[in-house]
C-alpha cells in the first residue's frame, strides 16, 4: 500500500494532526455545537415569551375598550384607543357584519384587520400582514363582546418588530460570540492538552533512544499519580523484563560459545591426525574439517557479538591505511576464488581505528560478494573532503530495496538466490555493521552499475 493510499484510507481524524490539534479542534466543536443548540433554545424561549408578553398587552387592551363599550362611555372609549407615545397598537371596534366602528386615530379608514368574528366572550388570535406593503407581521387578538347596542369585536393588533429586533440583537451577539468562544476553548484545550502530554513527550523520546543492545536506559515517571505515571511504571516493568531476558540470552550464547570452543579444537586436531594416517577417508575427513572451521568460525563471530552486546566493541584508535587491507584482501579473493574476475579502484587512505576489526569488515564484504557473484566482485576505496568510502560490489542477483536494512541483522536469510548453501552463516555482515558503527562510521546496501549488490562503508576522517 503505497502512502497515498494509506493517506487515503486513513479516518479523516488522523489526517488532523497530533492529539493536541484534535482535541482542540473536538472541543471547539462541542462547544460551538453546544452553544448552537443552546442558542436554538434561547431564541425560540425568548420568541415565546416576548410573544406572551403582546398577547397579555392585547389582551388587557381589549378588556379596556371592552369595559368603555359596555359602560356606553365614549370619552373612555376615545381614550382607550389613543394609543401611547411610541405605540404600534392598532384598535378596532366592529359590529356583527364586520363594518367598523370606531378605531385608533392612526388606522384611518383602514378596513377590517381580520374576518374572524367570535361570539362574545370568545377571542381569536392571528399573525399576519396587515397590507401587502406592510414590512412587519403584526399579532392580532379579536375579542366577542355583547354591549347595549348588540354584539361588537374588539380587534388589537400588535406589531411584531419589538419582537423580531430583540432577536435580530441576539443572532447577531451569536454570530460573533460562538466563534470567539469556540476559538477560546480550542486555544485553551491545545494549551492545556500539551501541558499534560509533556510527560509522554518526555517518555518518547527516551524510547527512541533505547536500542537493543543497551535495555538499562528508563522513561522518566511524571511526579503526577495519573495514568501517564501508570503507563512509564508499566514500560519501565517492561524494560526491565526485556533486559533481564537479554542478558540471560547474551550470557547463554558467550557461555555455550565458550563451552564448545574447547571440544571444538579436540575435533579439529582428531581430524587432523585422522587425515595424516590416511585411512582412506581423506576426502569426508576434509569435508568434516571444513564444517569444524566454519562451526569455528560461528563461535568466534557468537562471542563477538556477545561481547559488542554486553559491553561494546573495544576500539583501538591507532592510523591505519585502509588501502593496504584492500589490497591485501583483493590479493585473498584471487587465490581463493579464481573463477572470479577481481577488479579494484584502490587509493590511498588512512582512517583511525583498529586495523583488526577493519580488515575483519573487509573481509566479511568480500566473501560476502564473493559468495553471490557470477563473475566480478569489484573493491573500491576512495577518500573525499567528509571522509573514506569503501565499496565491495558484484553481479550477483543483489538485494531488494525492502531487505536493504534487514540484512545487516543476525542470522537473516533472505531469498533464494541469496541462500546457496556455500558456506554462510548470516553473521558476517552482522559483524561489518557493529564494527563500523563503532568507528563511527554507517554500512548501506545499495545497488552496483551491473545490477548487483553494492556494500558500501562510510568511516569520518582520520583527523576527526
């Protein structure tokens, strides 16, 4: 799966970010969402109320003209439909065919504001224009009352624009303040959920720094006695645990490659006297040598690599000329392998370290090349401002680029091509790589110009 399509198929959260842009983000949006909601409810109480509020005004205002009709006083009635300073309350008094009466001096010659006609003592509300041209809806409270003259509506009509700036002022505080306030607790969410992923910050980074070879290394504990603290506990115990199991593993290989040095030996001499009687078995007595070597060979590499792991590679830091190993190891590739074309590119080099391990790593990558080529292995050395590169390349079937960084671990196999049953053990280049990591220096596999593999070994400048 390529990192498009990972990319892809990722939840859109995980696109988002680190845990901190998340959580911000979540609670911006529960707040926002919350306050949304609670917005919603706030505007419709307040419609609800304010619009109680004109229906009790109407109300109380058709009881007044109601009392002046059925008192048959019109100078009460004249003033009960005088509407106040700043007033939009429109009054009505219509008979039973709906032919007005009397009204308030602002409605002039208007029509009937509504056709409901209730019996008296009922009341009909409505929420309507009072004209096409009307910019305000308008609430109308139509009330049935019997007088001396027969029956009468009391028609009041309120406007509703009281009502519908009072809402205006809230959407638009909404408008501003949700933002503002979602923005305030995204801000303070990220704030406060890095503070408290500080200590998993801290414990990551002690772990990235925890290798296999070196398992003494602990993640800080937060003083804090939450579930960050149970978690670095919890790794700690872990830690402790794969040390234990590490060192028990690395004491077992240098003990059992220790033990098995001394019958080892007892065998290799018991062959050799055995081949010099000659028995008749010469050729099984020199195959049966050969394996002795190579099982030598394994526990020479073993105990290496037991005691790069319990306590590092001891390193000599002495002037040594790279290019005379080189050669020597060219000259070694010709007598043991004349099948093979051996060409080199050798210059002079000197890097610091120990000529030893160096001409170990030399070694291993030519019979390591040697082994899967088809007909050259090629040794280059060369020495740039940054420092000395040295290359063992062959024709073979090389290494794919999935496997580049696994085959410098222990006992790795990879496919078949690079399997043939000729004499590895998979610690070789294992070893190269202690070695040169030691010399503070770094081994990649790459690609040679004919296809196959390229070991390439970069060590820093002898003046370093």
């Amino acid at each position: 799966m390529t990192a498009a399509v990972r990319r892809i198929t990722q939840p859109w959260t995980a696109r988002l970010g680190g845990v901190r842009v998340r959580s911000a983000l979540a609670a911006a949006a529960v707040v926002a969402c919350a306050v949304l909601v609670a917005g919603v409810g706030l505007l419709l109480a307040t419609r609800a109320t304010l619009t109680g509020n004109l229906d009790a005004a109407a109300t109380q205002r058709a009881g007044q003209v109601v009392a002046a009709l059925q008192a048959d006083d019109p100078t009460r009635l004249a003033q009960t439909l005088q509407p106040a300073a700043g007033d939009r309350t429109a009054v009505q008094v219509l008979d039973s065919s709906g032919r007005v009466l009397d009204a308030s001096p602002d409605l002039g010659t208007r029509p009937a504001l509504t056709a409901a006609r209730p019996a008296p003592g009922q009341t009909v509300t409505q929420q309507r224009l009072l004209s096409p041209d009307d910019e305000d809806e308008f609430r109308i409270l139509a009330t049935g009352a019997q007088t001396a003259d027969g029956a009468r509506v009391v028609v009041v009509g309120q406007s509703l624009r009281p009502v519908n700036e009072s809402l205006e002022v809230i959407v638009r505080a909404a408008l501003v303040g949700v933002p503002a306030l979602a923005l305030v607790v995204g801000l303070a969410t990220y704030f406060f959920v890095g503070k408290s992923l500080r200590p998993v910050e801290a414990i990551r980074r002690r772990v990235s720094t925890i290798t296999a070879s070196d398992l003494r290394t602990r993640v800080p504990v937060p003083a804090a006695r939450d579930e960050v603290a149970a978690l670095a506990e919890t790794m700690n115990a872990m830690l402790d645990r794969l040390d234990g199991a590490a060192r028990t593993q690395r004491r077992f290989v240098a003990d059992a490659s220790h033990e098995l040095r001394s019958p080892l030996a007892t065998l290799q001499v018991g062959l050799e006297l055995l081949e010099a009687t000659d028995s008749g078995h010469g050729r099984q007595l020199r195959r049966m040598r050969g394996e002795t070597a190579r099982l030598s060979r394994i526990i020479s590499d073993l105990l290496l690599l037991a005691r790069a792991d319990e306590h590092g590679l001891t390193v000599r830091h002495d002037d040594v000329d790279l290019d005379d190993l080189a050669y020597v190891e060219r000259d070694r590739l010709h007598a043991e392998h004349p099948e093979l074309r051996i060409e080199s590119r050798i210059r002079p080099a000197r890097v610091r370290g120990d000529a030893h391990q160096l001409d170990r790593v030399i070694r291993n990558l030519c019979d390591n090349a040697a082994r899967y080529a088809r007909q050259v292995v090629t040794l280059t050395v060369t020495v740039g401002p940054d420092g000395t590169d040295l290359r063992v390349d062959d024709d073979g079937p090389g290494i794919d680029e999935a496997e580049r960084e696994r085959v410098f671990d222990r006992f790795v196999r990879l496919d078949d091509s690079r399997t043939r049953s000729d004499g590895g053990s998979g610690l070789g280049l294992a070893i190269a790589h202690e070695i040169v990591a030691s010399h503070g220096g770094r081994i990649t596999a790459e690609t040679s110009s004919s296809g196959g593999a390229s070991l390439h070994v970069w060590l820093p400048p002898a003046d370093l």
